[in-house]
C-alpha cells in the first residue's frame, strides 16, 4: 500500500494498543483529492500522500502534498507525467516510484522533485535497505542502486510481470506482485533475493500482492489472492520462514478489489482494502490484527474504500480510492492498552565518534531482527539497518559533528530502546 524523520519512525511512540473489543470510531476527513491517493508516508514530521491528483480541497497542487495535522502543503510546480505510485526514505531524502515527467524514480530536494534515474519502464516498487536502493518496474525488473550510484539490473522476471512491493525477511530482500514461473521455476507473485538469484517461497500465491509487511517476526502478504502455500488464505496470508498460513481466517466477507496497503503501529498490523469482513469480524475497509484477533474499525465511508494507510503522529490515517474525490481520513478512536514489551539495552562504542561506531547488544543471547535507524538533532534519518542482528559497524565519518538518536524497533515497530551518540 512502504515510503528529516521516515515513515513508521521509530521516534514517535504510537498509541495504538492491543484490543479485541468493538472500536467506537472517530474518523475525520481531513481533505478531498480531485483523483487516486496511492500512498501515505511519515517523513519530516508531515504525512506525505502522493497520487495523480492535480487539486487538494479545489487547490491546484501536482502529485504530492505534505499534510502537518492541521494545514497542508501543496506541490505547485506543474511536472507532467502520471504522478506517484509509492514513497521510501533513502538515506534520509524522500524518493519516489512513479511518472512524474515520464522520470520514474524521484526525489524531493526541499521544494520540489527532481529525477534520480531515467529508467524508461514505469515502476511502482520501491524500497532502501541500509545503504541500497531498490526498485520494481512494471515490466518485471527490479534495479538497485548503492549509495549515489547508478542504477543497475538485477535478473528479471518476465516483461508482463509487476513489481508491486518490497521487503526485508530473515536477511533477503522478498520483491511480490504479479509474476509467475521464470525459466522453469515457478514464483507465484512472490520471491526473494539471496544475493544471486531468486528463490520461491514455497509455491506463493495464487494473485496479486499488492503490499508486504514483517509484524511478529512474520512476512505478511497482502492483495487479491485466495490460496497460499496451497492452502486457503483471502487476502492475506503470513509466512513463518517455511510455511504459508492464514491469517485469523483472513478475509471473510466480500470485496472485489481485495487488501491494498498495510502498515506495522504500535504493536498492531493494521489493513486497507476493499472487503467487509476479515476473521468473521464485520468491518468495511480498516481493521487491525493483534497477533491473535482481528478488530474492526467501523469505517463508515460508503462510497469508496481505502487504498492506502499509514500511522502519522500516533494517528492511522487512510486514503481512498476515486477517480474523482479521494478523501483523506484520520482515525481519532482508541484502542484498549497492551503489556509492554522489554527494553533492550545497547551500547555504541566508541562514544563520542569520529569514523566509525558499533553498536552492540548488550545481551549475547538476544538474536531477534530489529530495525535499527540513526537520526540527527532535527529529526532527519541519516542511516537505517532494517536487518540488525548483535552487532554491527557504521561507517560516520562523513557525518556532521553534532547528537545524534540510536533507535531500535522490533517487527511489530515497538520501540525497544534509545540511546544518545556524539558524533566528534
């Protein structure tokens, strides 16, 4: 539906709890886009919604805008093209995947978005992994990118097949869309990366993913699928590694456009689409699973359902799909409290920095893939690990002198714990 401060940051402490009970809902339209939303994204301390909209609130404003809570900030500039199909935060600027001026990979330079890589295929998939960069056209390519450098091919999937999502599992990088077999292996819309080749997960799933998620140390799929693994799985599915499964009873009730984006807050993974029930639990568009049970969000819009959803200053924002009038809407409900998890403790060395730093765990036996993300005084991600482990060296010599926030979140995007770095 993944893309200063990146999305699902670790800094804002969510308040999105675990709860099973009935949700007296609050949402709140917050603007009107004259076309599509296609995806929200937590950066620089505003949600940023991108689509092929060209007026927020009958306010000309071309592809992108940056809502703060309160007020928007409109993209002016008239760039041609079909507008943006989804974010990521790169080495803390903000890129995007789309058309705009017929360039497909975008970044913001503070006032408006210049072209990265002229890559000819329109791309919908985009993801950063630390230093690296990672792309997925429409015709089947995924091209990554290491620091400034040029884009580069990694072996493709067949020229009608869609890279529509990306994400970090058990430390392979897993590309799924709409694909199937590739010289006699067969993908089934999902794959992962090993570092030379693509390898299937199990035997997939039988149709589109539209977005993928880890929650629980699980990779999660969501689209317009009913089989997983070969086994029943509306929707969504999880895979543990080894074995697809449903997800709760996965989705129930009808919906044709199947789930279209989901987002990791607080200790909840939170679901998009259109369906009207998900685990038997009656609900239009929105709903939150805790690991257990699914919850309902009462989403009362009749008209069009979510396409897009992303948790901003401990709020769950979505946006729906028109052609038309896409709405933007702020769930102000809450959810009921859950026991909270243990800190971690960690230790970066040398402290203060000068060229490079290690962090390290300080319990040998703690194992468990956290995202690790470094940010500077203003909030602004100056690196991410999304796969730390134990231990690792970073490169800062080239940052500046300044404090900087070590921050580590676990998969459901949980704050373990924080720590303060000096940088010489």
């Amino acid at each position: 539906m993944n893309k200063l401060n990146c999305s699902k940051t670790a800094i804002l402490l969510f308040s999105f709890f675990v709860g099973t009970l009935p949700l007296n809902a609050q949402w709140t339209d917050v603007g009107t886009f004259n076309q599509s939303m296609n995806d929200l994204k937590s950066y620089s301390n505003q949600l940023w919604i991108g689509g092929n909209f060209t007026k927020v609130n009958n306010m000309t404003c071309y592809w992108s805008a940056a809502y703060d809570g309160a007020s928007y900030s409109l993209h002016t500039n008239l760039i041609g093209g079909i507008g943006i199909k989804r974010f990521e935060v790169f080495n803390g600027t903000l890129f995007s995947a789309g058309g705009m001026d017929f360039k497909e990979v975008s970044s913001w330079d503070g006032s408006t978005w210049v072209s990265e890589a002229n890559i000819n295929e329109s791309c919908t998939g985009i993801y950063a992994d630390g230093n690296d960069l990672f792309v997925g056209s429409d015709f089947g390519q995924v091209f990554k990118r290491t620091g400034s450098g040029g884009f580069s091919p990694l072996p493709s999937f067949n020229d009608n097949d869609d890279i529509n999502a990306f994400a970090k599992f058990n430390g392979q990088i897993i590309v799924a869309g709409k694909f199937g077999s590739v010289g006699g292996t067969a993908f089934n819309n999902i794959a992962a990366w090993n570092g030379s080749s693509w390898i299937p997960l199990g035997t997939g799933l039988n149709g589109v993913v539209s977005s993928l998620a880890v929650y629980k140390n699980e990779l999660y799929a969501a689209g317009n699928f009913s089989t997983a693994g070969g086994q029943s799985a509306n929707y969504i599915a999880k895979w543990n590694g080894s074995i697809w499964s449903a997800v709760g009873g996965s989705v129930t009730g009808t919906g044709f456009n199947g789930l279209r984006d989901m987002a990791v807050a607080g200790n909840n993974l939170f679901v998009a689409g259109d369906f009207t029930k998900v685990g038997n639990v009656t609900t239009k568009g929105v709903a939150y699973w805790n690991g257990s049970n699914w919850t309902g969000m009462n989403f009362t819009e009749s008209s069009d359902f979510p396409n897009c959803i992303e948790s901003f200053d401990g709020k769950i924002y979505i946006g729906t799909l028109s052609f038309t009038a896409s709405k933007l809407f702020r769930f102000d409900g809450t959810v009921s409290a859950h026991e909270p998890v243990a800190a971690l403790e960690f230790l970066c060395a040398p402290n203060p920095a000068s060229d490079q730093v290690e962090i390290s765990l300080s319990d040998p036996g703690n194992n468990q893939s956290l995202n690790l993300k470094i940010l500077d005084a203003a909030g602004r991600l100056v690196l991410e690990d999304k796969d730390f482990r134990q231990s690792a060296r970073y490169s800062c010599a080239a940052w500046p002198a300044g404090i900087y926030q070590v921050v580590l979140s676990d998969a459901s995007g949980q704050v373990r714990g924080e720590e303060r770095l000096v940088k010489q």
